[in-house]
C-alpha cells in the first residue's frame, strides 16, 4: 500500500513524515485519542469519490469526544471539510479510500489530562482484498470482550483496540485470519474491529448492542439492507455452540465492509463457502457504496462534486 503525499495534522495539510505526535502527550501514552474510520468510494462512470454515512460517522466522533471529557469537541463540519481537502491534495482518484479522522489530547501530565484538543487525518488508497470473495478463518478467541462498565466499545477511543488487538495476535498465531470475541457471559460478541452475523435457515442474526459491542454504521447498514432484501436479521443473544450450526456468516464495518467467513475453529461454516446471502448481500452493499444502484444518496457525500461545479463555471 503506497504511502499518500501528505496528512492532516494540526490545522494544515503537511507531508506525510511530518504527521508526528509528541511522545509525551496523553495521546501517546495513555491512549487518549477517539477516531472514526470513513471509507470513500471511487464510481468509474461518474468520476467521483463517495464518502460513506461521512455524516454519521462524524456524529458518533462528537459522541466519543464527549465521552473522554475533551476540553473542546472538534465539529463534524471542520472535519468533513478537511478530509475533503486532503483527498483532493492528495489527488486520490481511481481507486477507493480508507480515512482515519483521529481527535487526541495533545497536552502533557497525569491521565486527567484533557485538552488542548488536536485532530489528525489520513487517507490511503484501499483495493479490496481476496477476503472479501473468498472468505476468511476465524478462531474464538480465549480473550474477552471487554464489557461495557470497564471499556465501554460504543465509543471508538483508541485504547479500547488494544483489546481487540490482543485476540488478533493470538488467532493469526494459531493460523487464523481473525478472531471471535465472546463477552462477560459468555455470549458472542463480536470480531476484534467488526461486527459479526451469522444465518440460520435462511434468517441473519447477529448479536444485540447490548452485547458489548461498537454500535457499528455498517451494521446499522447491513440491517437496513437486509431488511429492503426482504431478510430481515434478528437482534439477540447468540450462544458460541450456534457458530457451529450456522449456514452463513460474515463480518462488516467499515475496514472490513462485507466479509464472509467460511470457518470457525476449524470447523466448515455451512458449505465452506460464501454463502448466497452474503454474496447477494455483498452485491448490493457495493452498489451502494459506490452509488451504481442510486439507492440511498443521503449516505453517500461526494469529494470532487463542488471542485468539479466551481470549475464548470
């Protein structure tokens, strides 16, 4: 993955080695950063690059900004406005995009450090990968999903990862590609950035926000689709022995968009291969994403649209 010409940081566009945090800050050393992570979306036919729900994902960073107590909340306007502006310098045509928007405490002191406030931006071309058609390994993991009255995984605060990051390791060091975390009670959860479904004759279930999870955009997508699909998923509790009688499963967030998963602990998921749900659902995900269908324009924000009007006239 090439590394792009230039990040945002601290309130100007500047080449990408300069986007450096100092290592004293509560940022660094205690994890006292939120983030969101925004894919966009190149459509060949249109010559245009669609942000993904930039709206919502801006809405939850104000929430995990209020969450950590900042001393300033950086606005969903300024942000979107400056990852307009750094995919445009960056020149980012062709290929589809992964953003990091990332708001850090930038002061010096003790874990009660608050402010002052700083924002970060990256954004990187992204092609997808073989995962997506070809399915994924996955092991539950012997670490816990952190439950929500320690780390609470509603709010996207980067310290909450390094939980996520722990089951990761473990599961590619047994040769997996990911993992399953189970909760507090032993229920699934979710995988280490993303949210987890499974399909049972026919039906989608993935597990309830109440079980210790991000309260995923994309999921929030996938349910609405799935729904226009007429398969509608159900919300609730999903015990670790259902992963075994599942047809189908997948994970979705934003990095992770539509993944099938074709094993758990070795175990064939259905067939052991992509399951027709979640090719069909795939299919019309992207269409979505990259605004092929027409379906949902209110979640698509496009980066060349006003450069492209302002030069027209």
């Amino acid at each position: 993955m090439a590394t792009p010409k230039y990040v945002f940081m601290d309130d100007r566009i500047v080449p990408w080695n300069e986007g450096t945090v100092h290592v004293d800050t509560a940022a660094f050393k205690f994890g006292s950063a939120v983030f969101e992570g925004v894919r966009g979306y190149w459509n060949a036919d249109e010559q245009e690059m669609y942000l993904f729900r930039m709206a919502e994902h801006m809405n939850r960073l104000v929430f995990s900004q209020r969450f950590m107590r900042y001393d300033e909340i950086i606005t969903p306007e300024y942000v979107t406005e400056k990852t307009i502006e750094l995919i445009r310098a960056n020149g980012i045509q062709g290929e589809n995009v992964h953003i990091m928007t990332t708001t850090y405490v930038a002061g010096h002191g003790g874990q009660n450090v608050t402010g002052p406030i700083k924002l970060a931006i990256t954004a990187q071309e992204r092609p997808r990968t073989a995962k997506i058609t070809d399915g994924i390994s996955a092991q539950v993991s012997s670490w816990m999903r952190v439950p929500d009255n320690a780390m609470p995984m509603r709010a996207k605060v980067n310290a909450n990862y390094q939980n996520g990051r722990l089951a990761t390791l473990q599961a590619v060091a047994d040769d997996y590609d990911t993992a399953i975390l189970l909760n507090s009670r032993g229920k699934v959860a979710e995988g280490p950035g993303m949210c987890f479904f499974l399909v049972r004759d026919g039906v989608p279930i993935t597990p309830h926000t109440s079980s210790d999870i991000l309260e995923s955009i994309t999921r929030s997508t996938v349910l609405q689709l799935l729904e226009e699909m007429g398969t509608p998923a159900v919300e609730r509790e999903v015990d670790r022995s259902e992963l075994v009688a599942a047809d189908e499963a997948f994970f979705c967030g934003t990095a992770w968009e539509v993944t099938p998963i074709t094993s758990i602990d070795k175990l064939a998921v259905g067939t052991g291969k992509v399951g027709p749900l979640t090719k069909k659902l795939q299919e019309r995900y992207f269409d979505v994403c990259h605004g092929t269908s027409g379906a949902h324009p209110e979640w698509r924000a496009p980066v060349y649209g006003a450069a492209k009007a302002n030069a027209a006239e």
